[in-house]
C-alpha cells in the first residue's frame, strides 16, 4: 500500500501531477530544493523583524538579477495582488489606506490593459471562470475592463 503525504493524510487533499506551468501557485508553486529546505528549517529557529527581512531579501535579489528593486511575495497572486495596488495608488499613503474601495474619498484607477494571452493564468489567479475573462476581452480587445469593480 502507497503511503500517504503528510497533507493527504491531515486534510485528505491528494496529490496532483500539474499539466502545462506545474510551478504556479494554485498547483502550490515550484518544487523545493533541500537547500531551500534546510534554510527555511534553519530560518524558523530564529525571529526577526519581517518588514525589515523583506526589504534586505527584496535588495538581495534586486542586486542578483541586476535591477533596481525587487520584492518578495508569497506567490502568484500576492505579486498581481500588489502590482494592481501599486499602480492604483503610486506612492500615495491615503489612496494605499483607501483600497478595496476604489471611489471614495479619491477615485482610483480600476482598469487594466493585459495580454490576451494570459487570461487562463489570471483565471487561476482570480478564481474566475476563463469564459467571464475571455468575453470581457472579446468586448475590449487587448484589455479586461473592471477586474476592481468600483461599488
């Protein structure tokens, strides 16, 4: 008899072989390394401010594929979460304090322009159906209108 994986075993979810990209987050992401392991293990032993641990890490990768910033998240849909924010609100502390709400006090863009191709990986990331994306893209070419729906 197959033994069972730890989380199949806890919460009954059973492993999957992942078709097409196996390393996006809803598939939970890349595959670890031991070294990658043993420094988390090694890592856990310890606290530490974590704002101050994403910034020094966001630098270090920054300095290692040779840009000007980089920031660590937890997966896929963190970074889209946070690209969005980003470009919703600049570098405005009251617009960053005002989101989920996109109209009041100030109105946030709410509109975003993305490759017609990646509608199936934002699909995952959004936890839409493909269909609700892809027509939305077929009414705007080259552009998916109201992914933050204002209220």
């Amino acid at each position: 008899m197959k033994q069972k994986s730890i989380i199949e075993e806890w919460y009954g979810v059973k492993p999957l072989i992942p078709l097409g990209y196996p390393w996006l987050s809803p598939t939970s992401g890349a595959r670890l390394s031991q070294e990658v392991l043993d420094a988390m293990y090694d890592a856990g032993k310890y606290k530490v401010d974590l704002r101050e641990l994403l910034l020094r890490a966001g630098e270090e990768v920054a300095r290692i594929i040779d840009t000007e910033a980089a920031y660590i998240t937890s997966g896929g849909s963190a970074a889209l979460t946070l690209a969005a924010a980003a470009v919703m609100t600049g570098r405005d502390l009251a617009k960053m304090r005002q989101l989920p709400n996109t109209d009041y006090p100030a109105s946030l863009p709410n509109e975003f322009i993305v490759q017609t191709g990646s509608l199936a990986l934002m699909s995952l990331h959004l936890g839409w159906p493909a269909e609700k994306l892809s027509g939305l893209a077929v009414e705007h070419p080259r552009r998916v209108k109201y992914l933050m729906p204002r209220k």
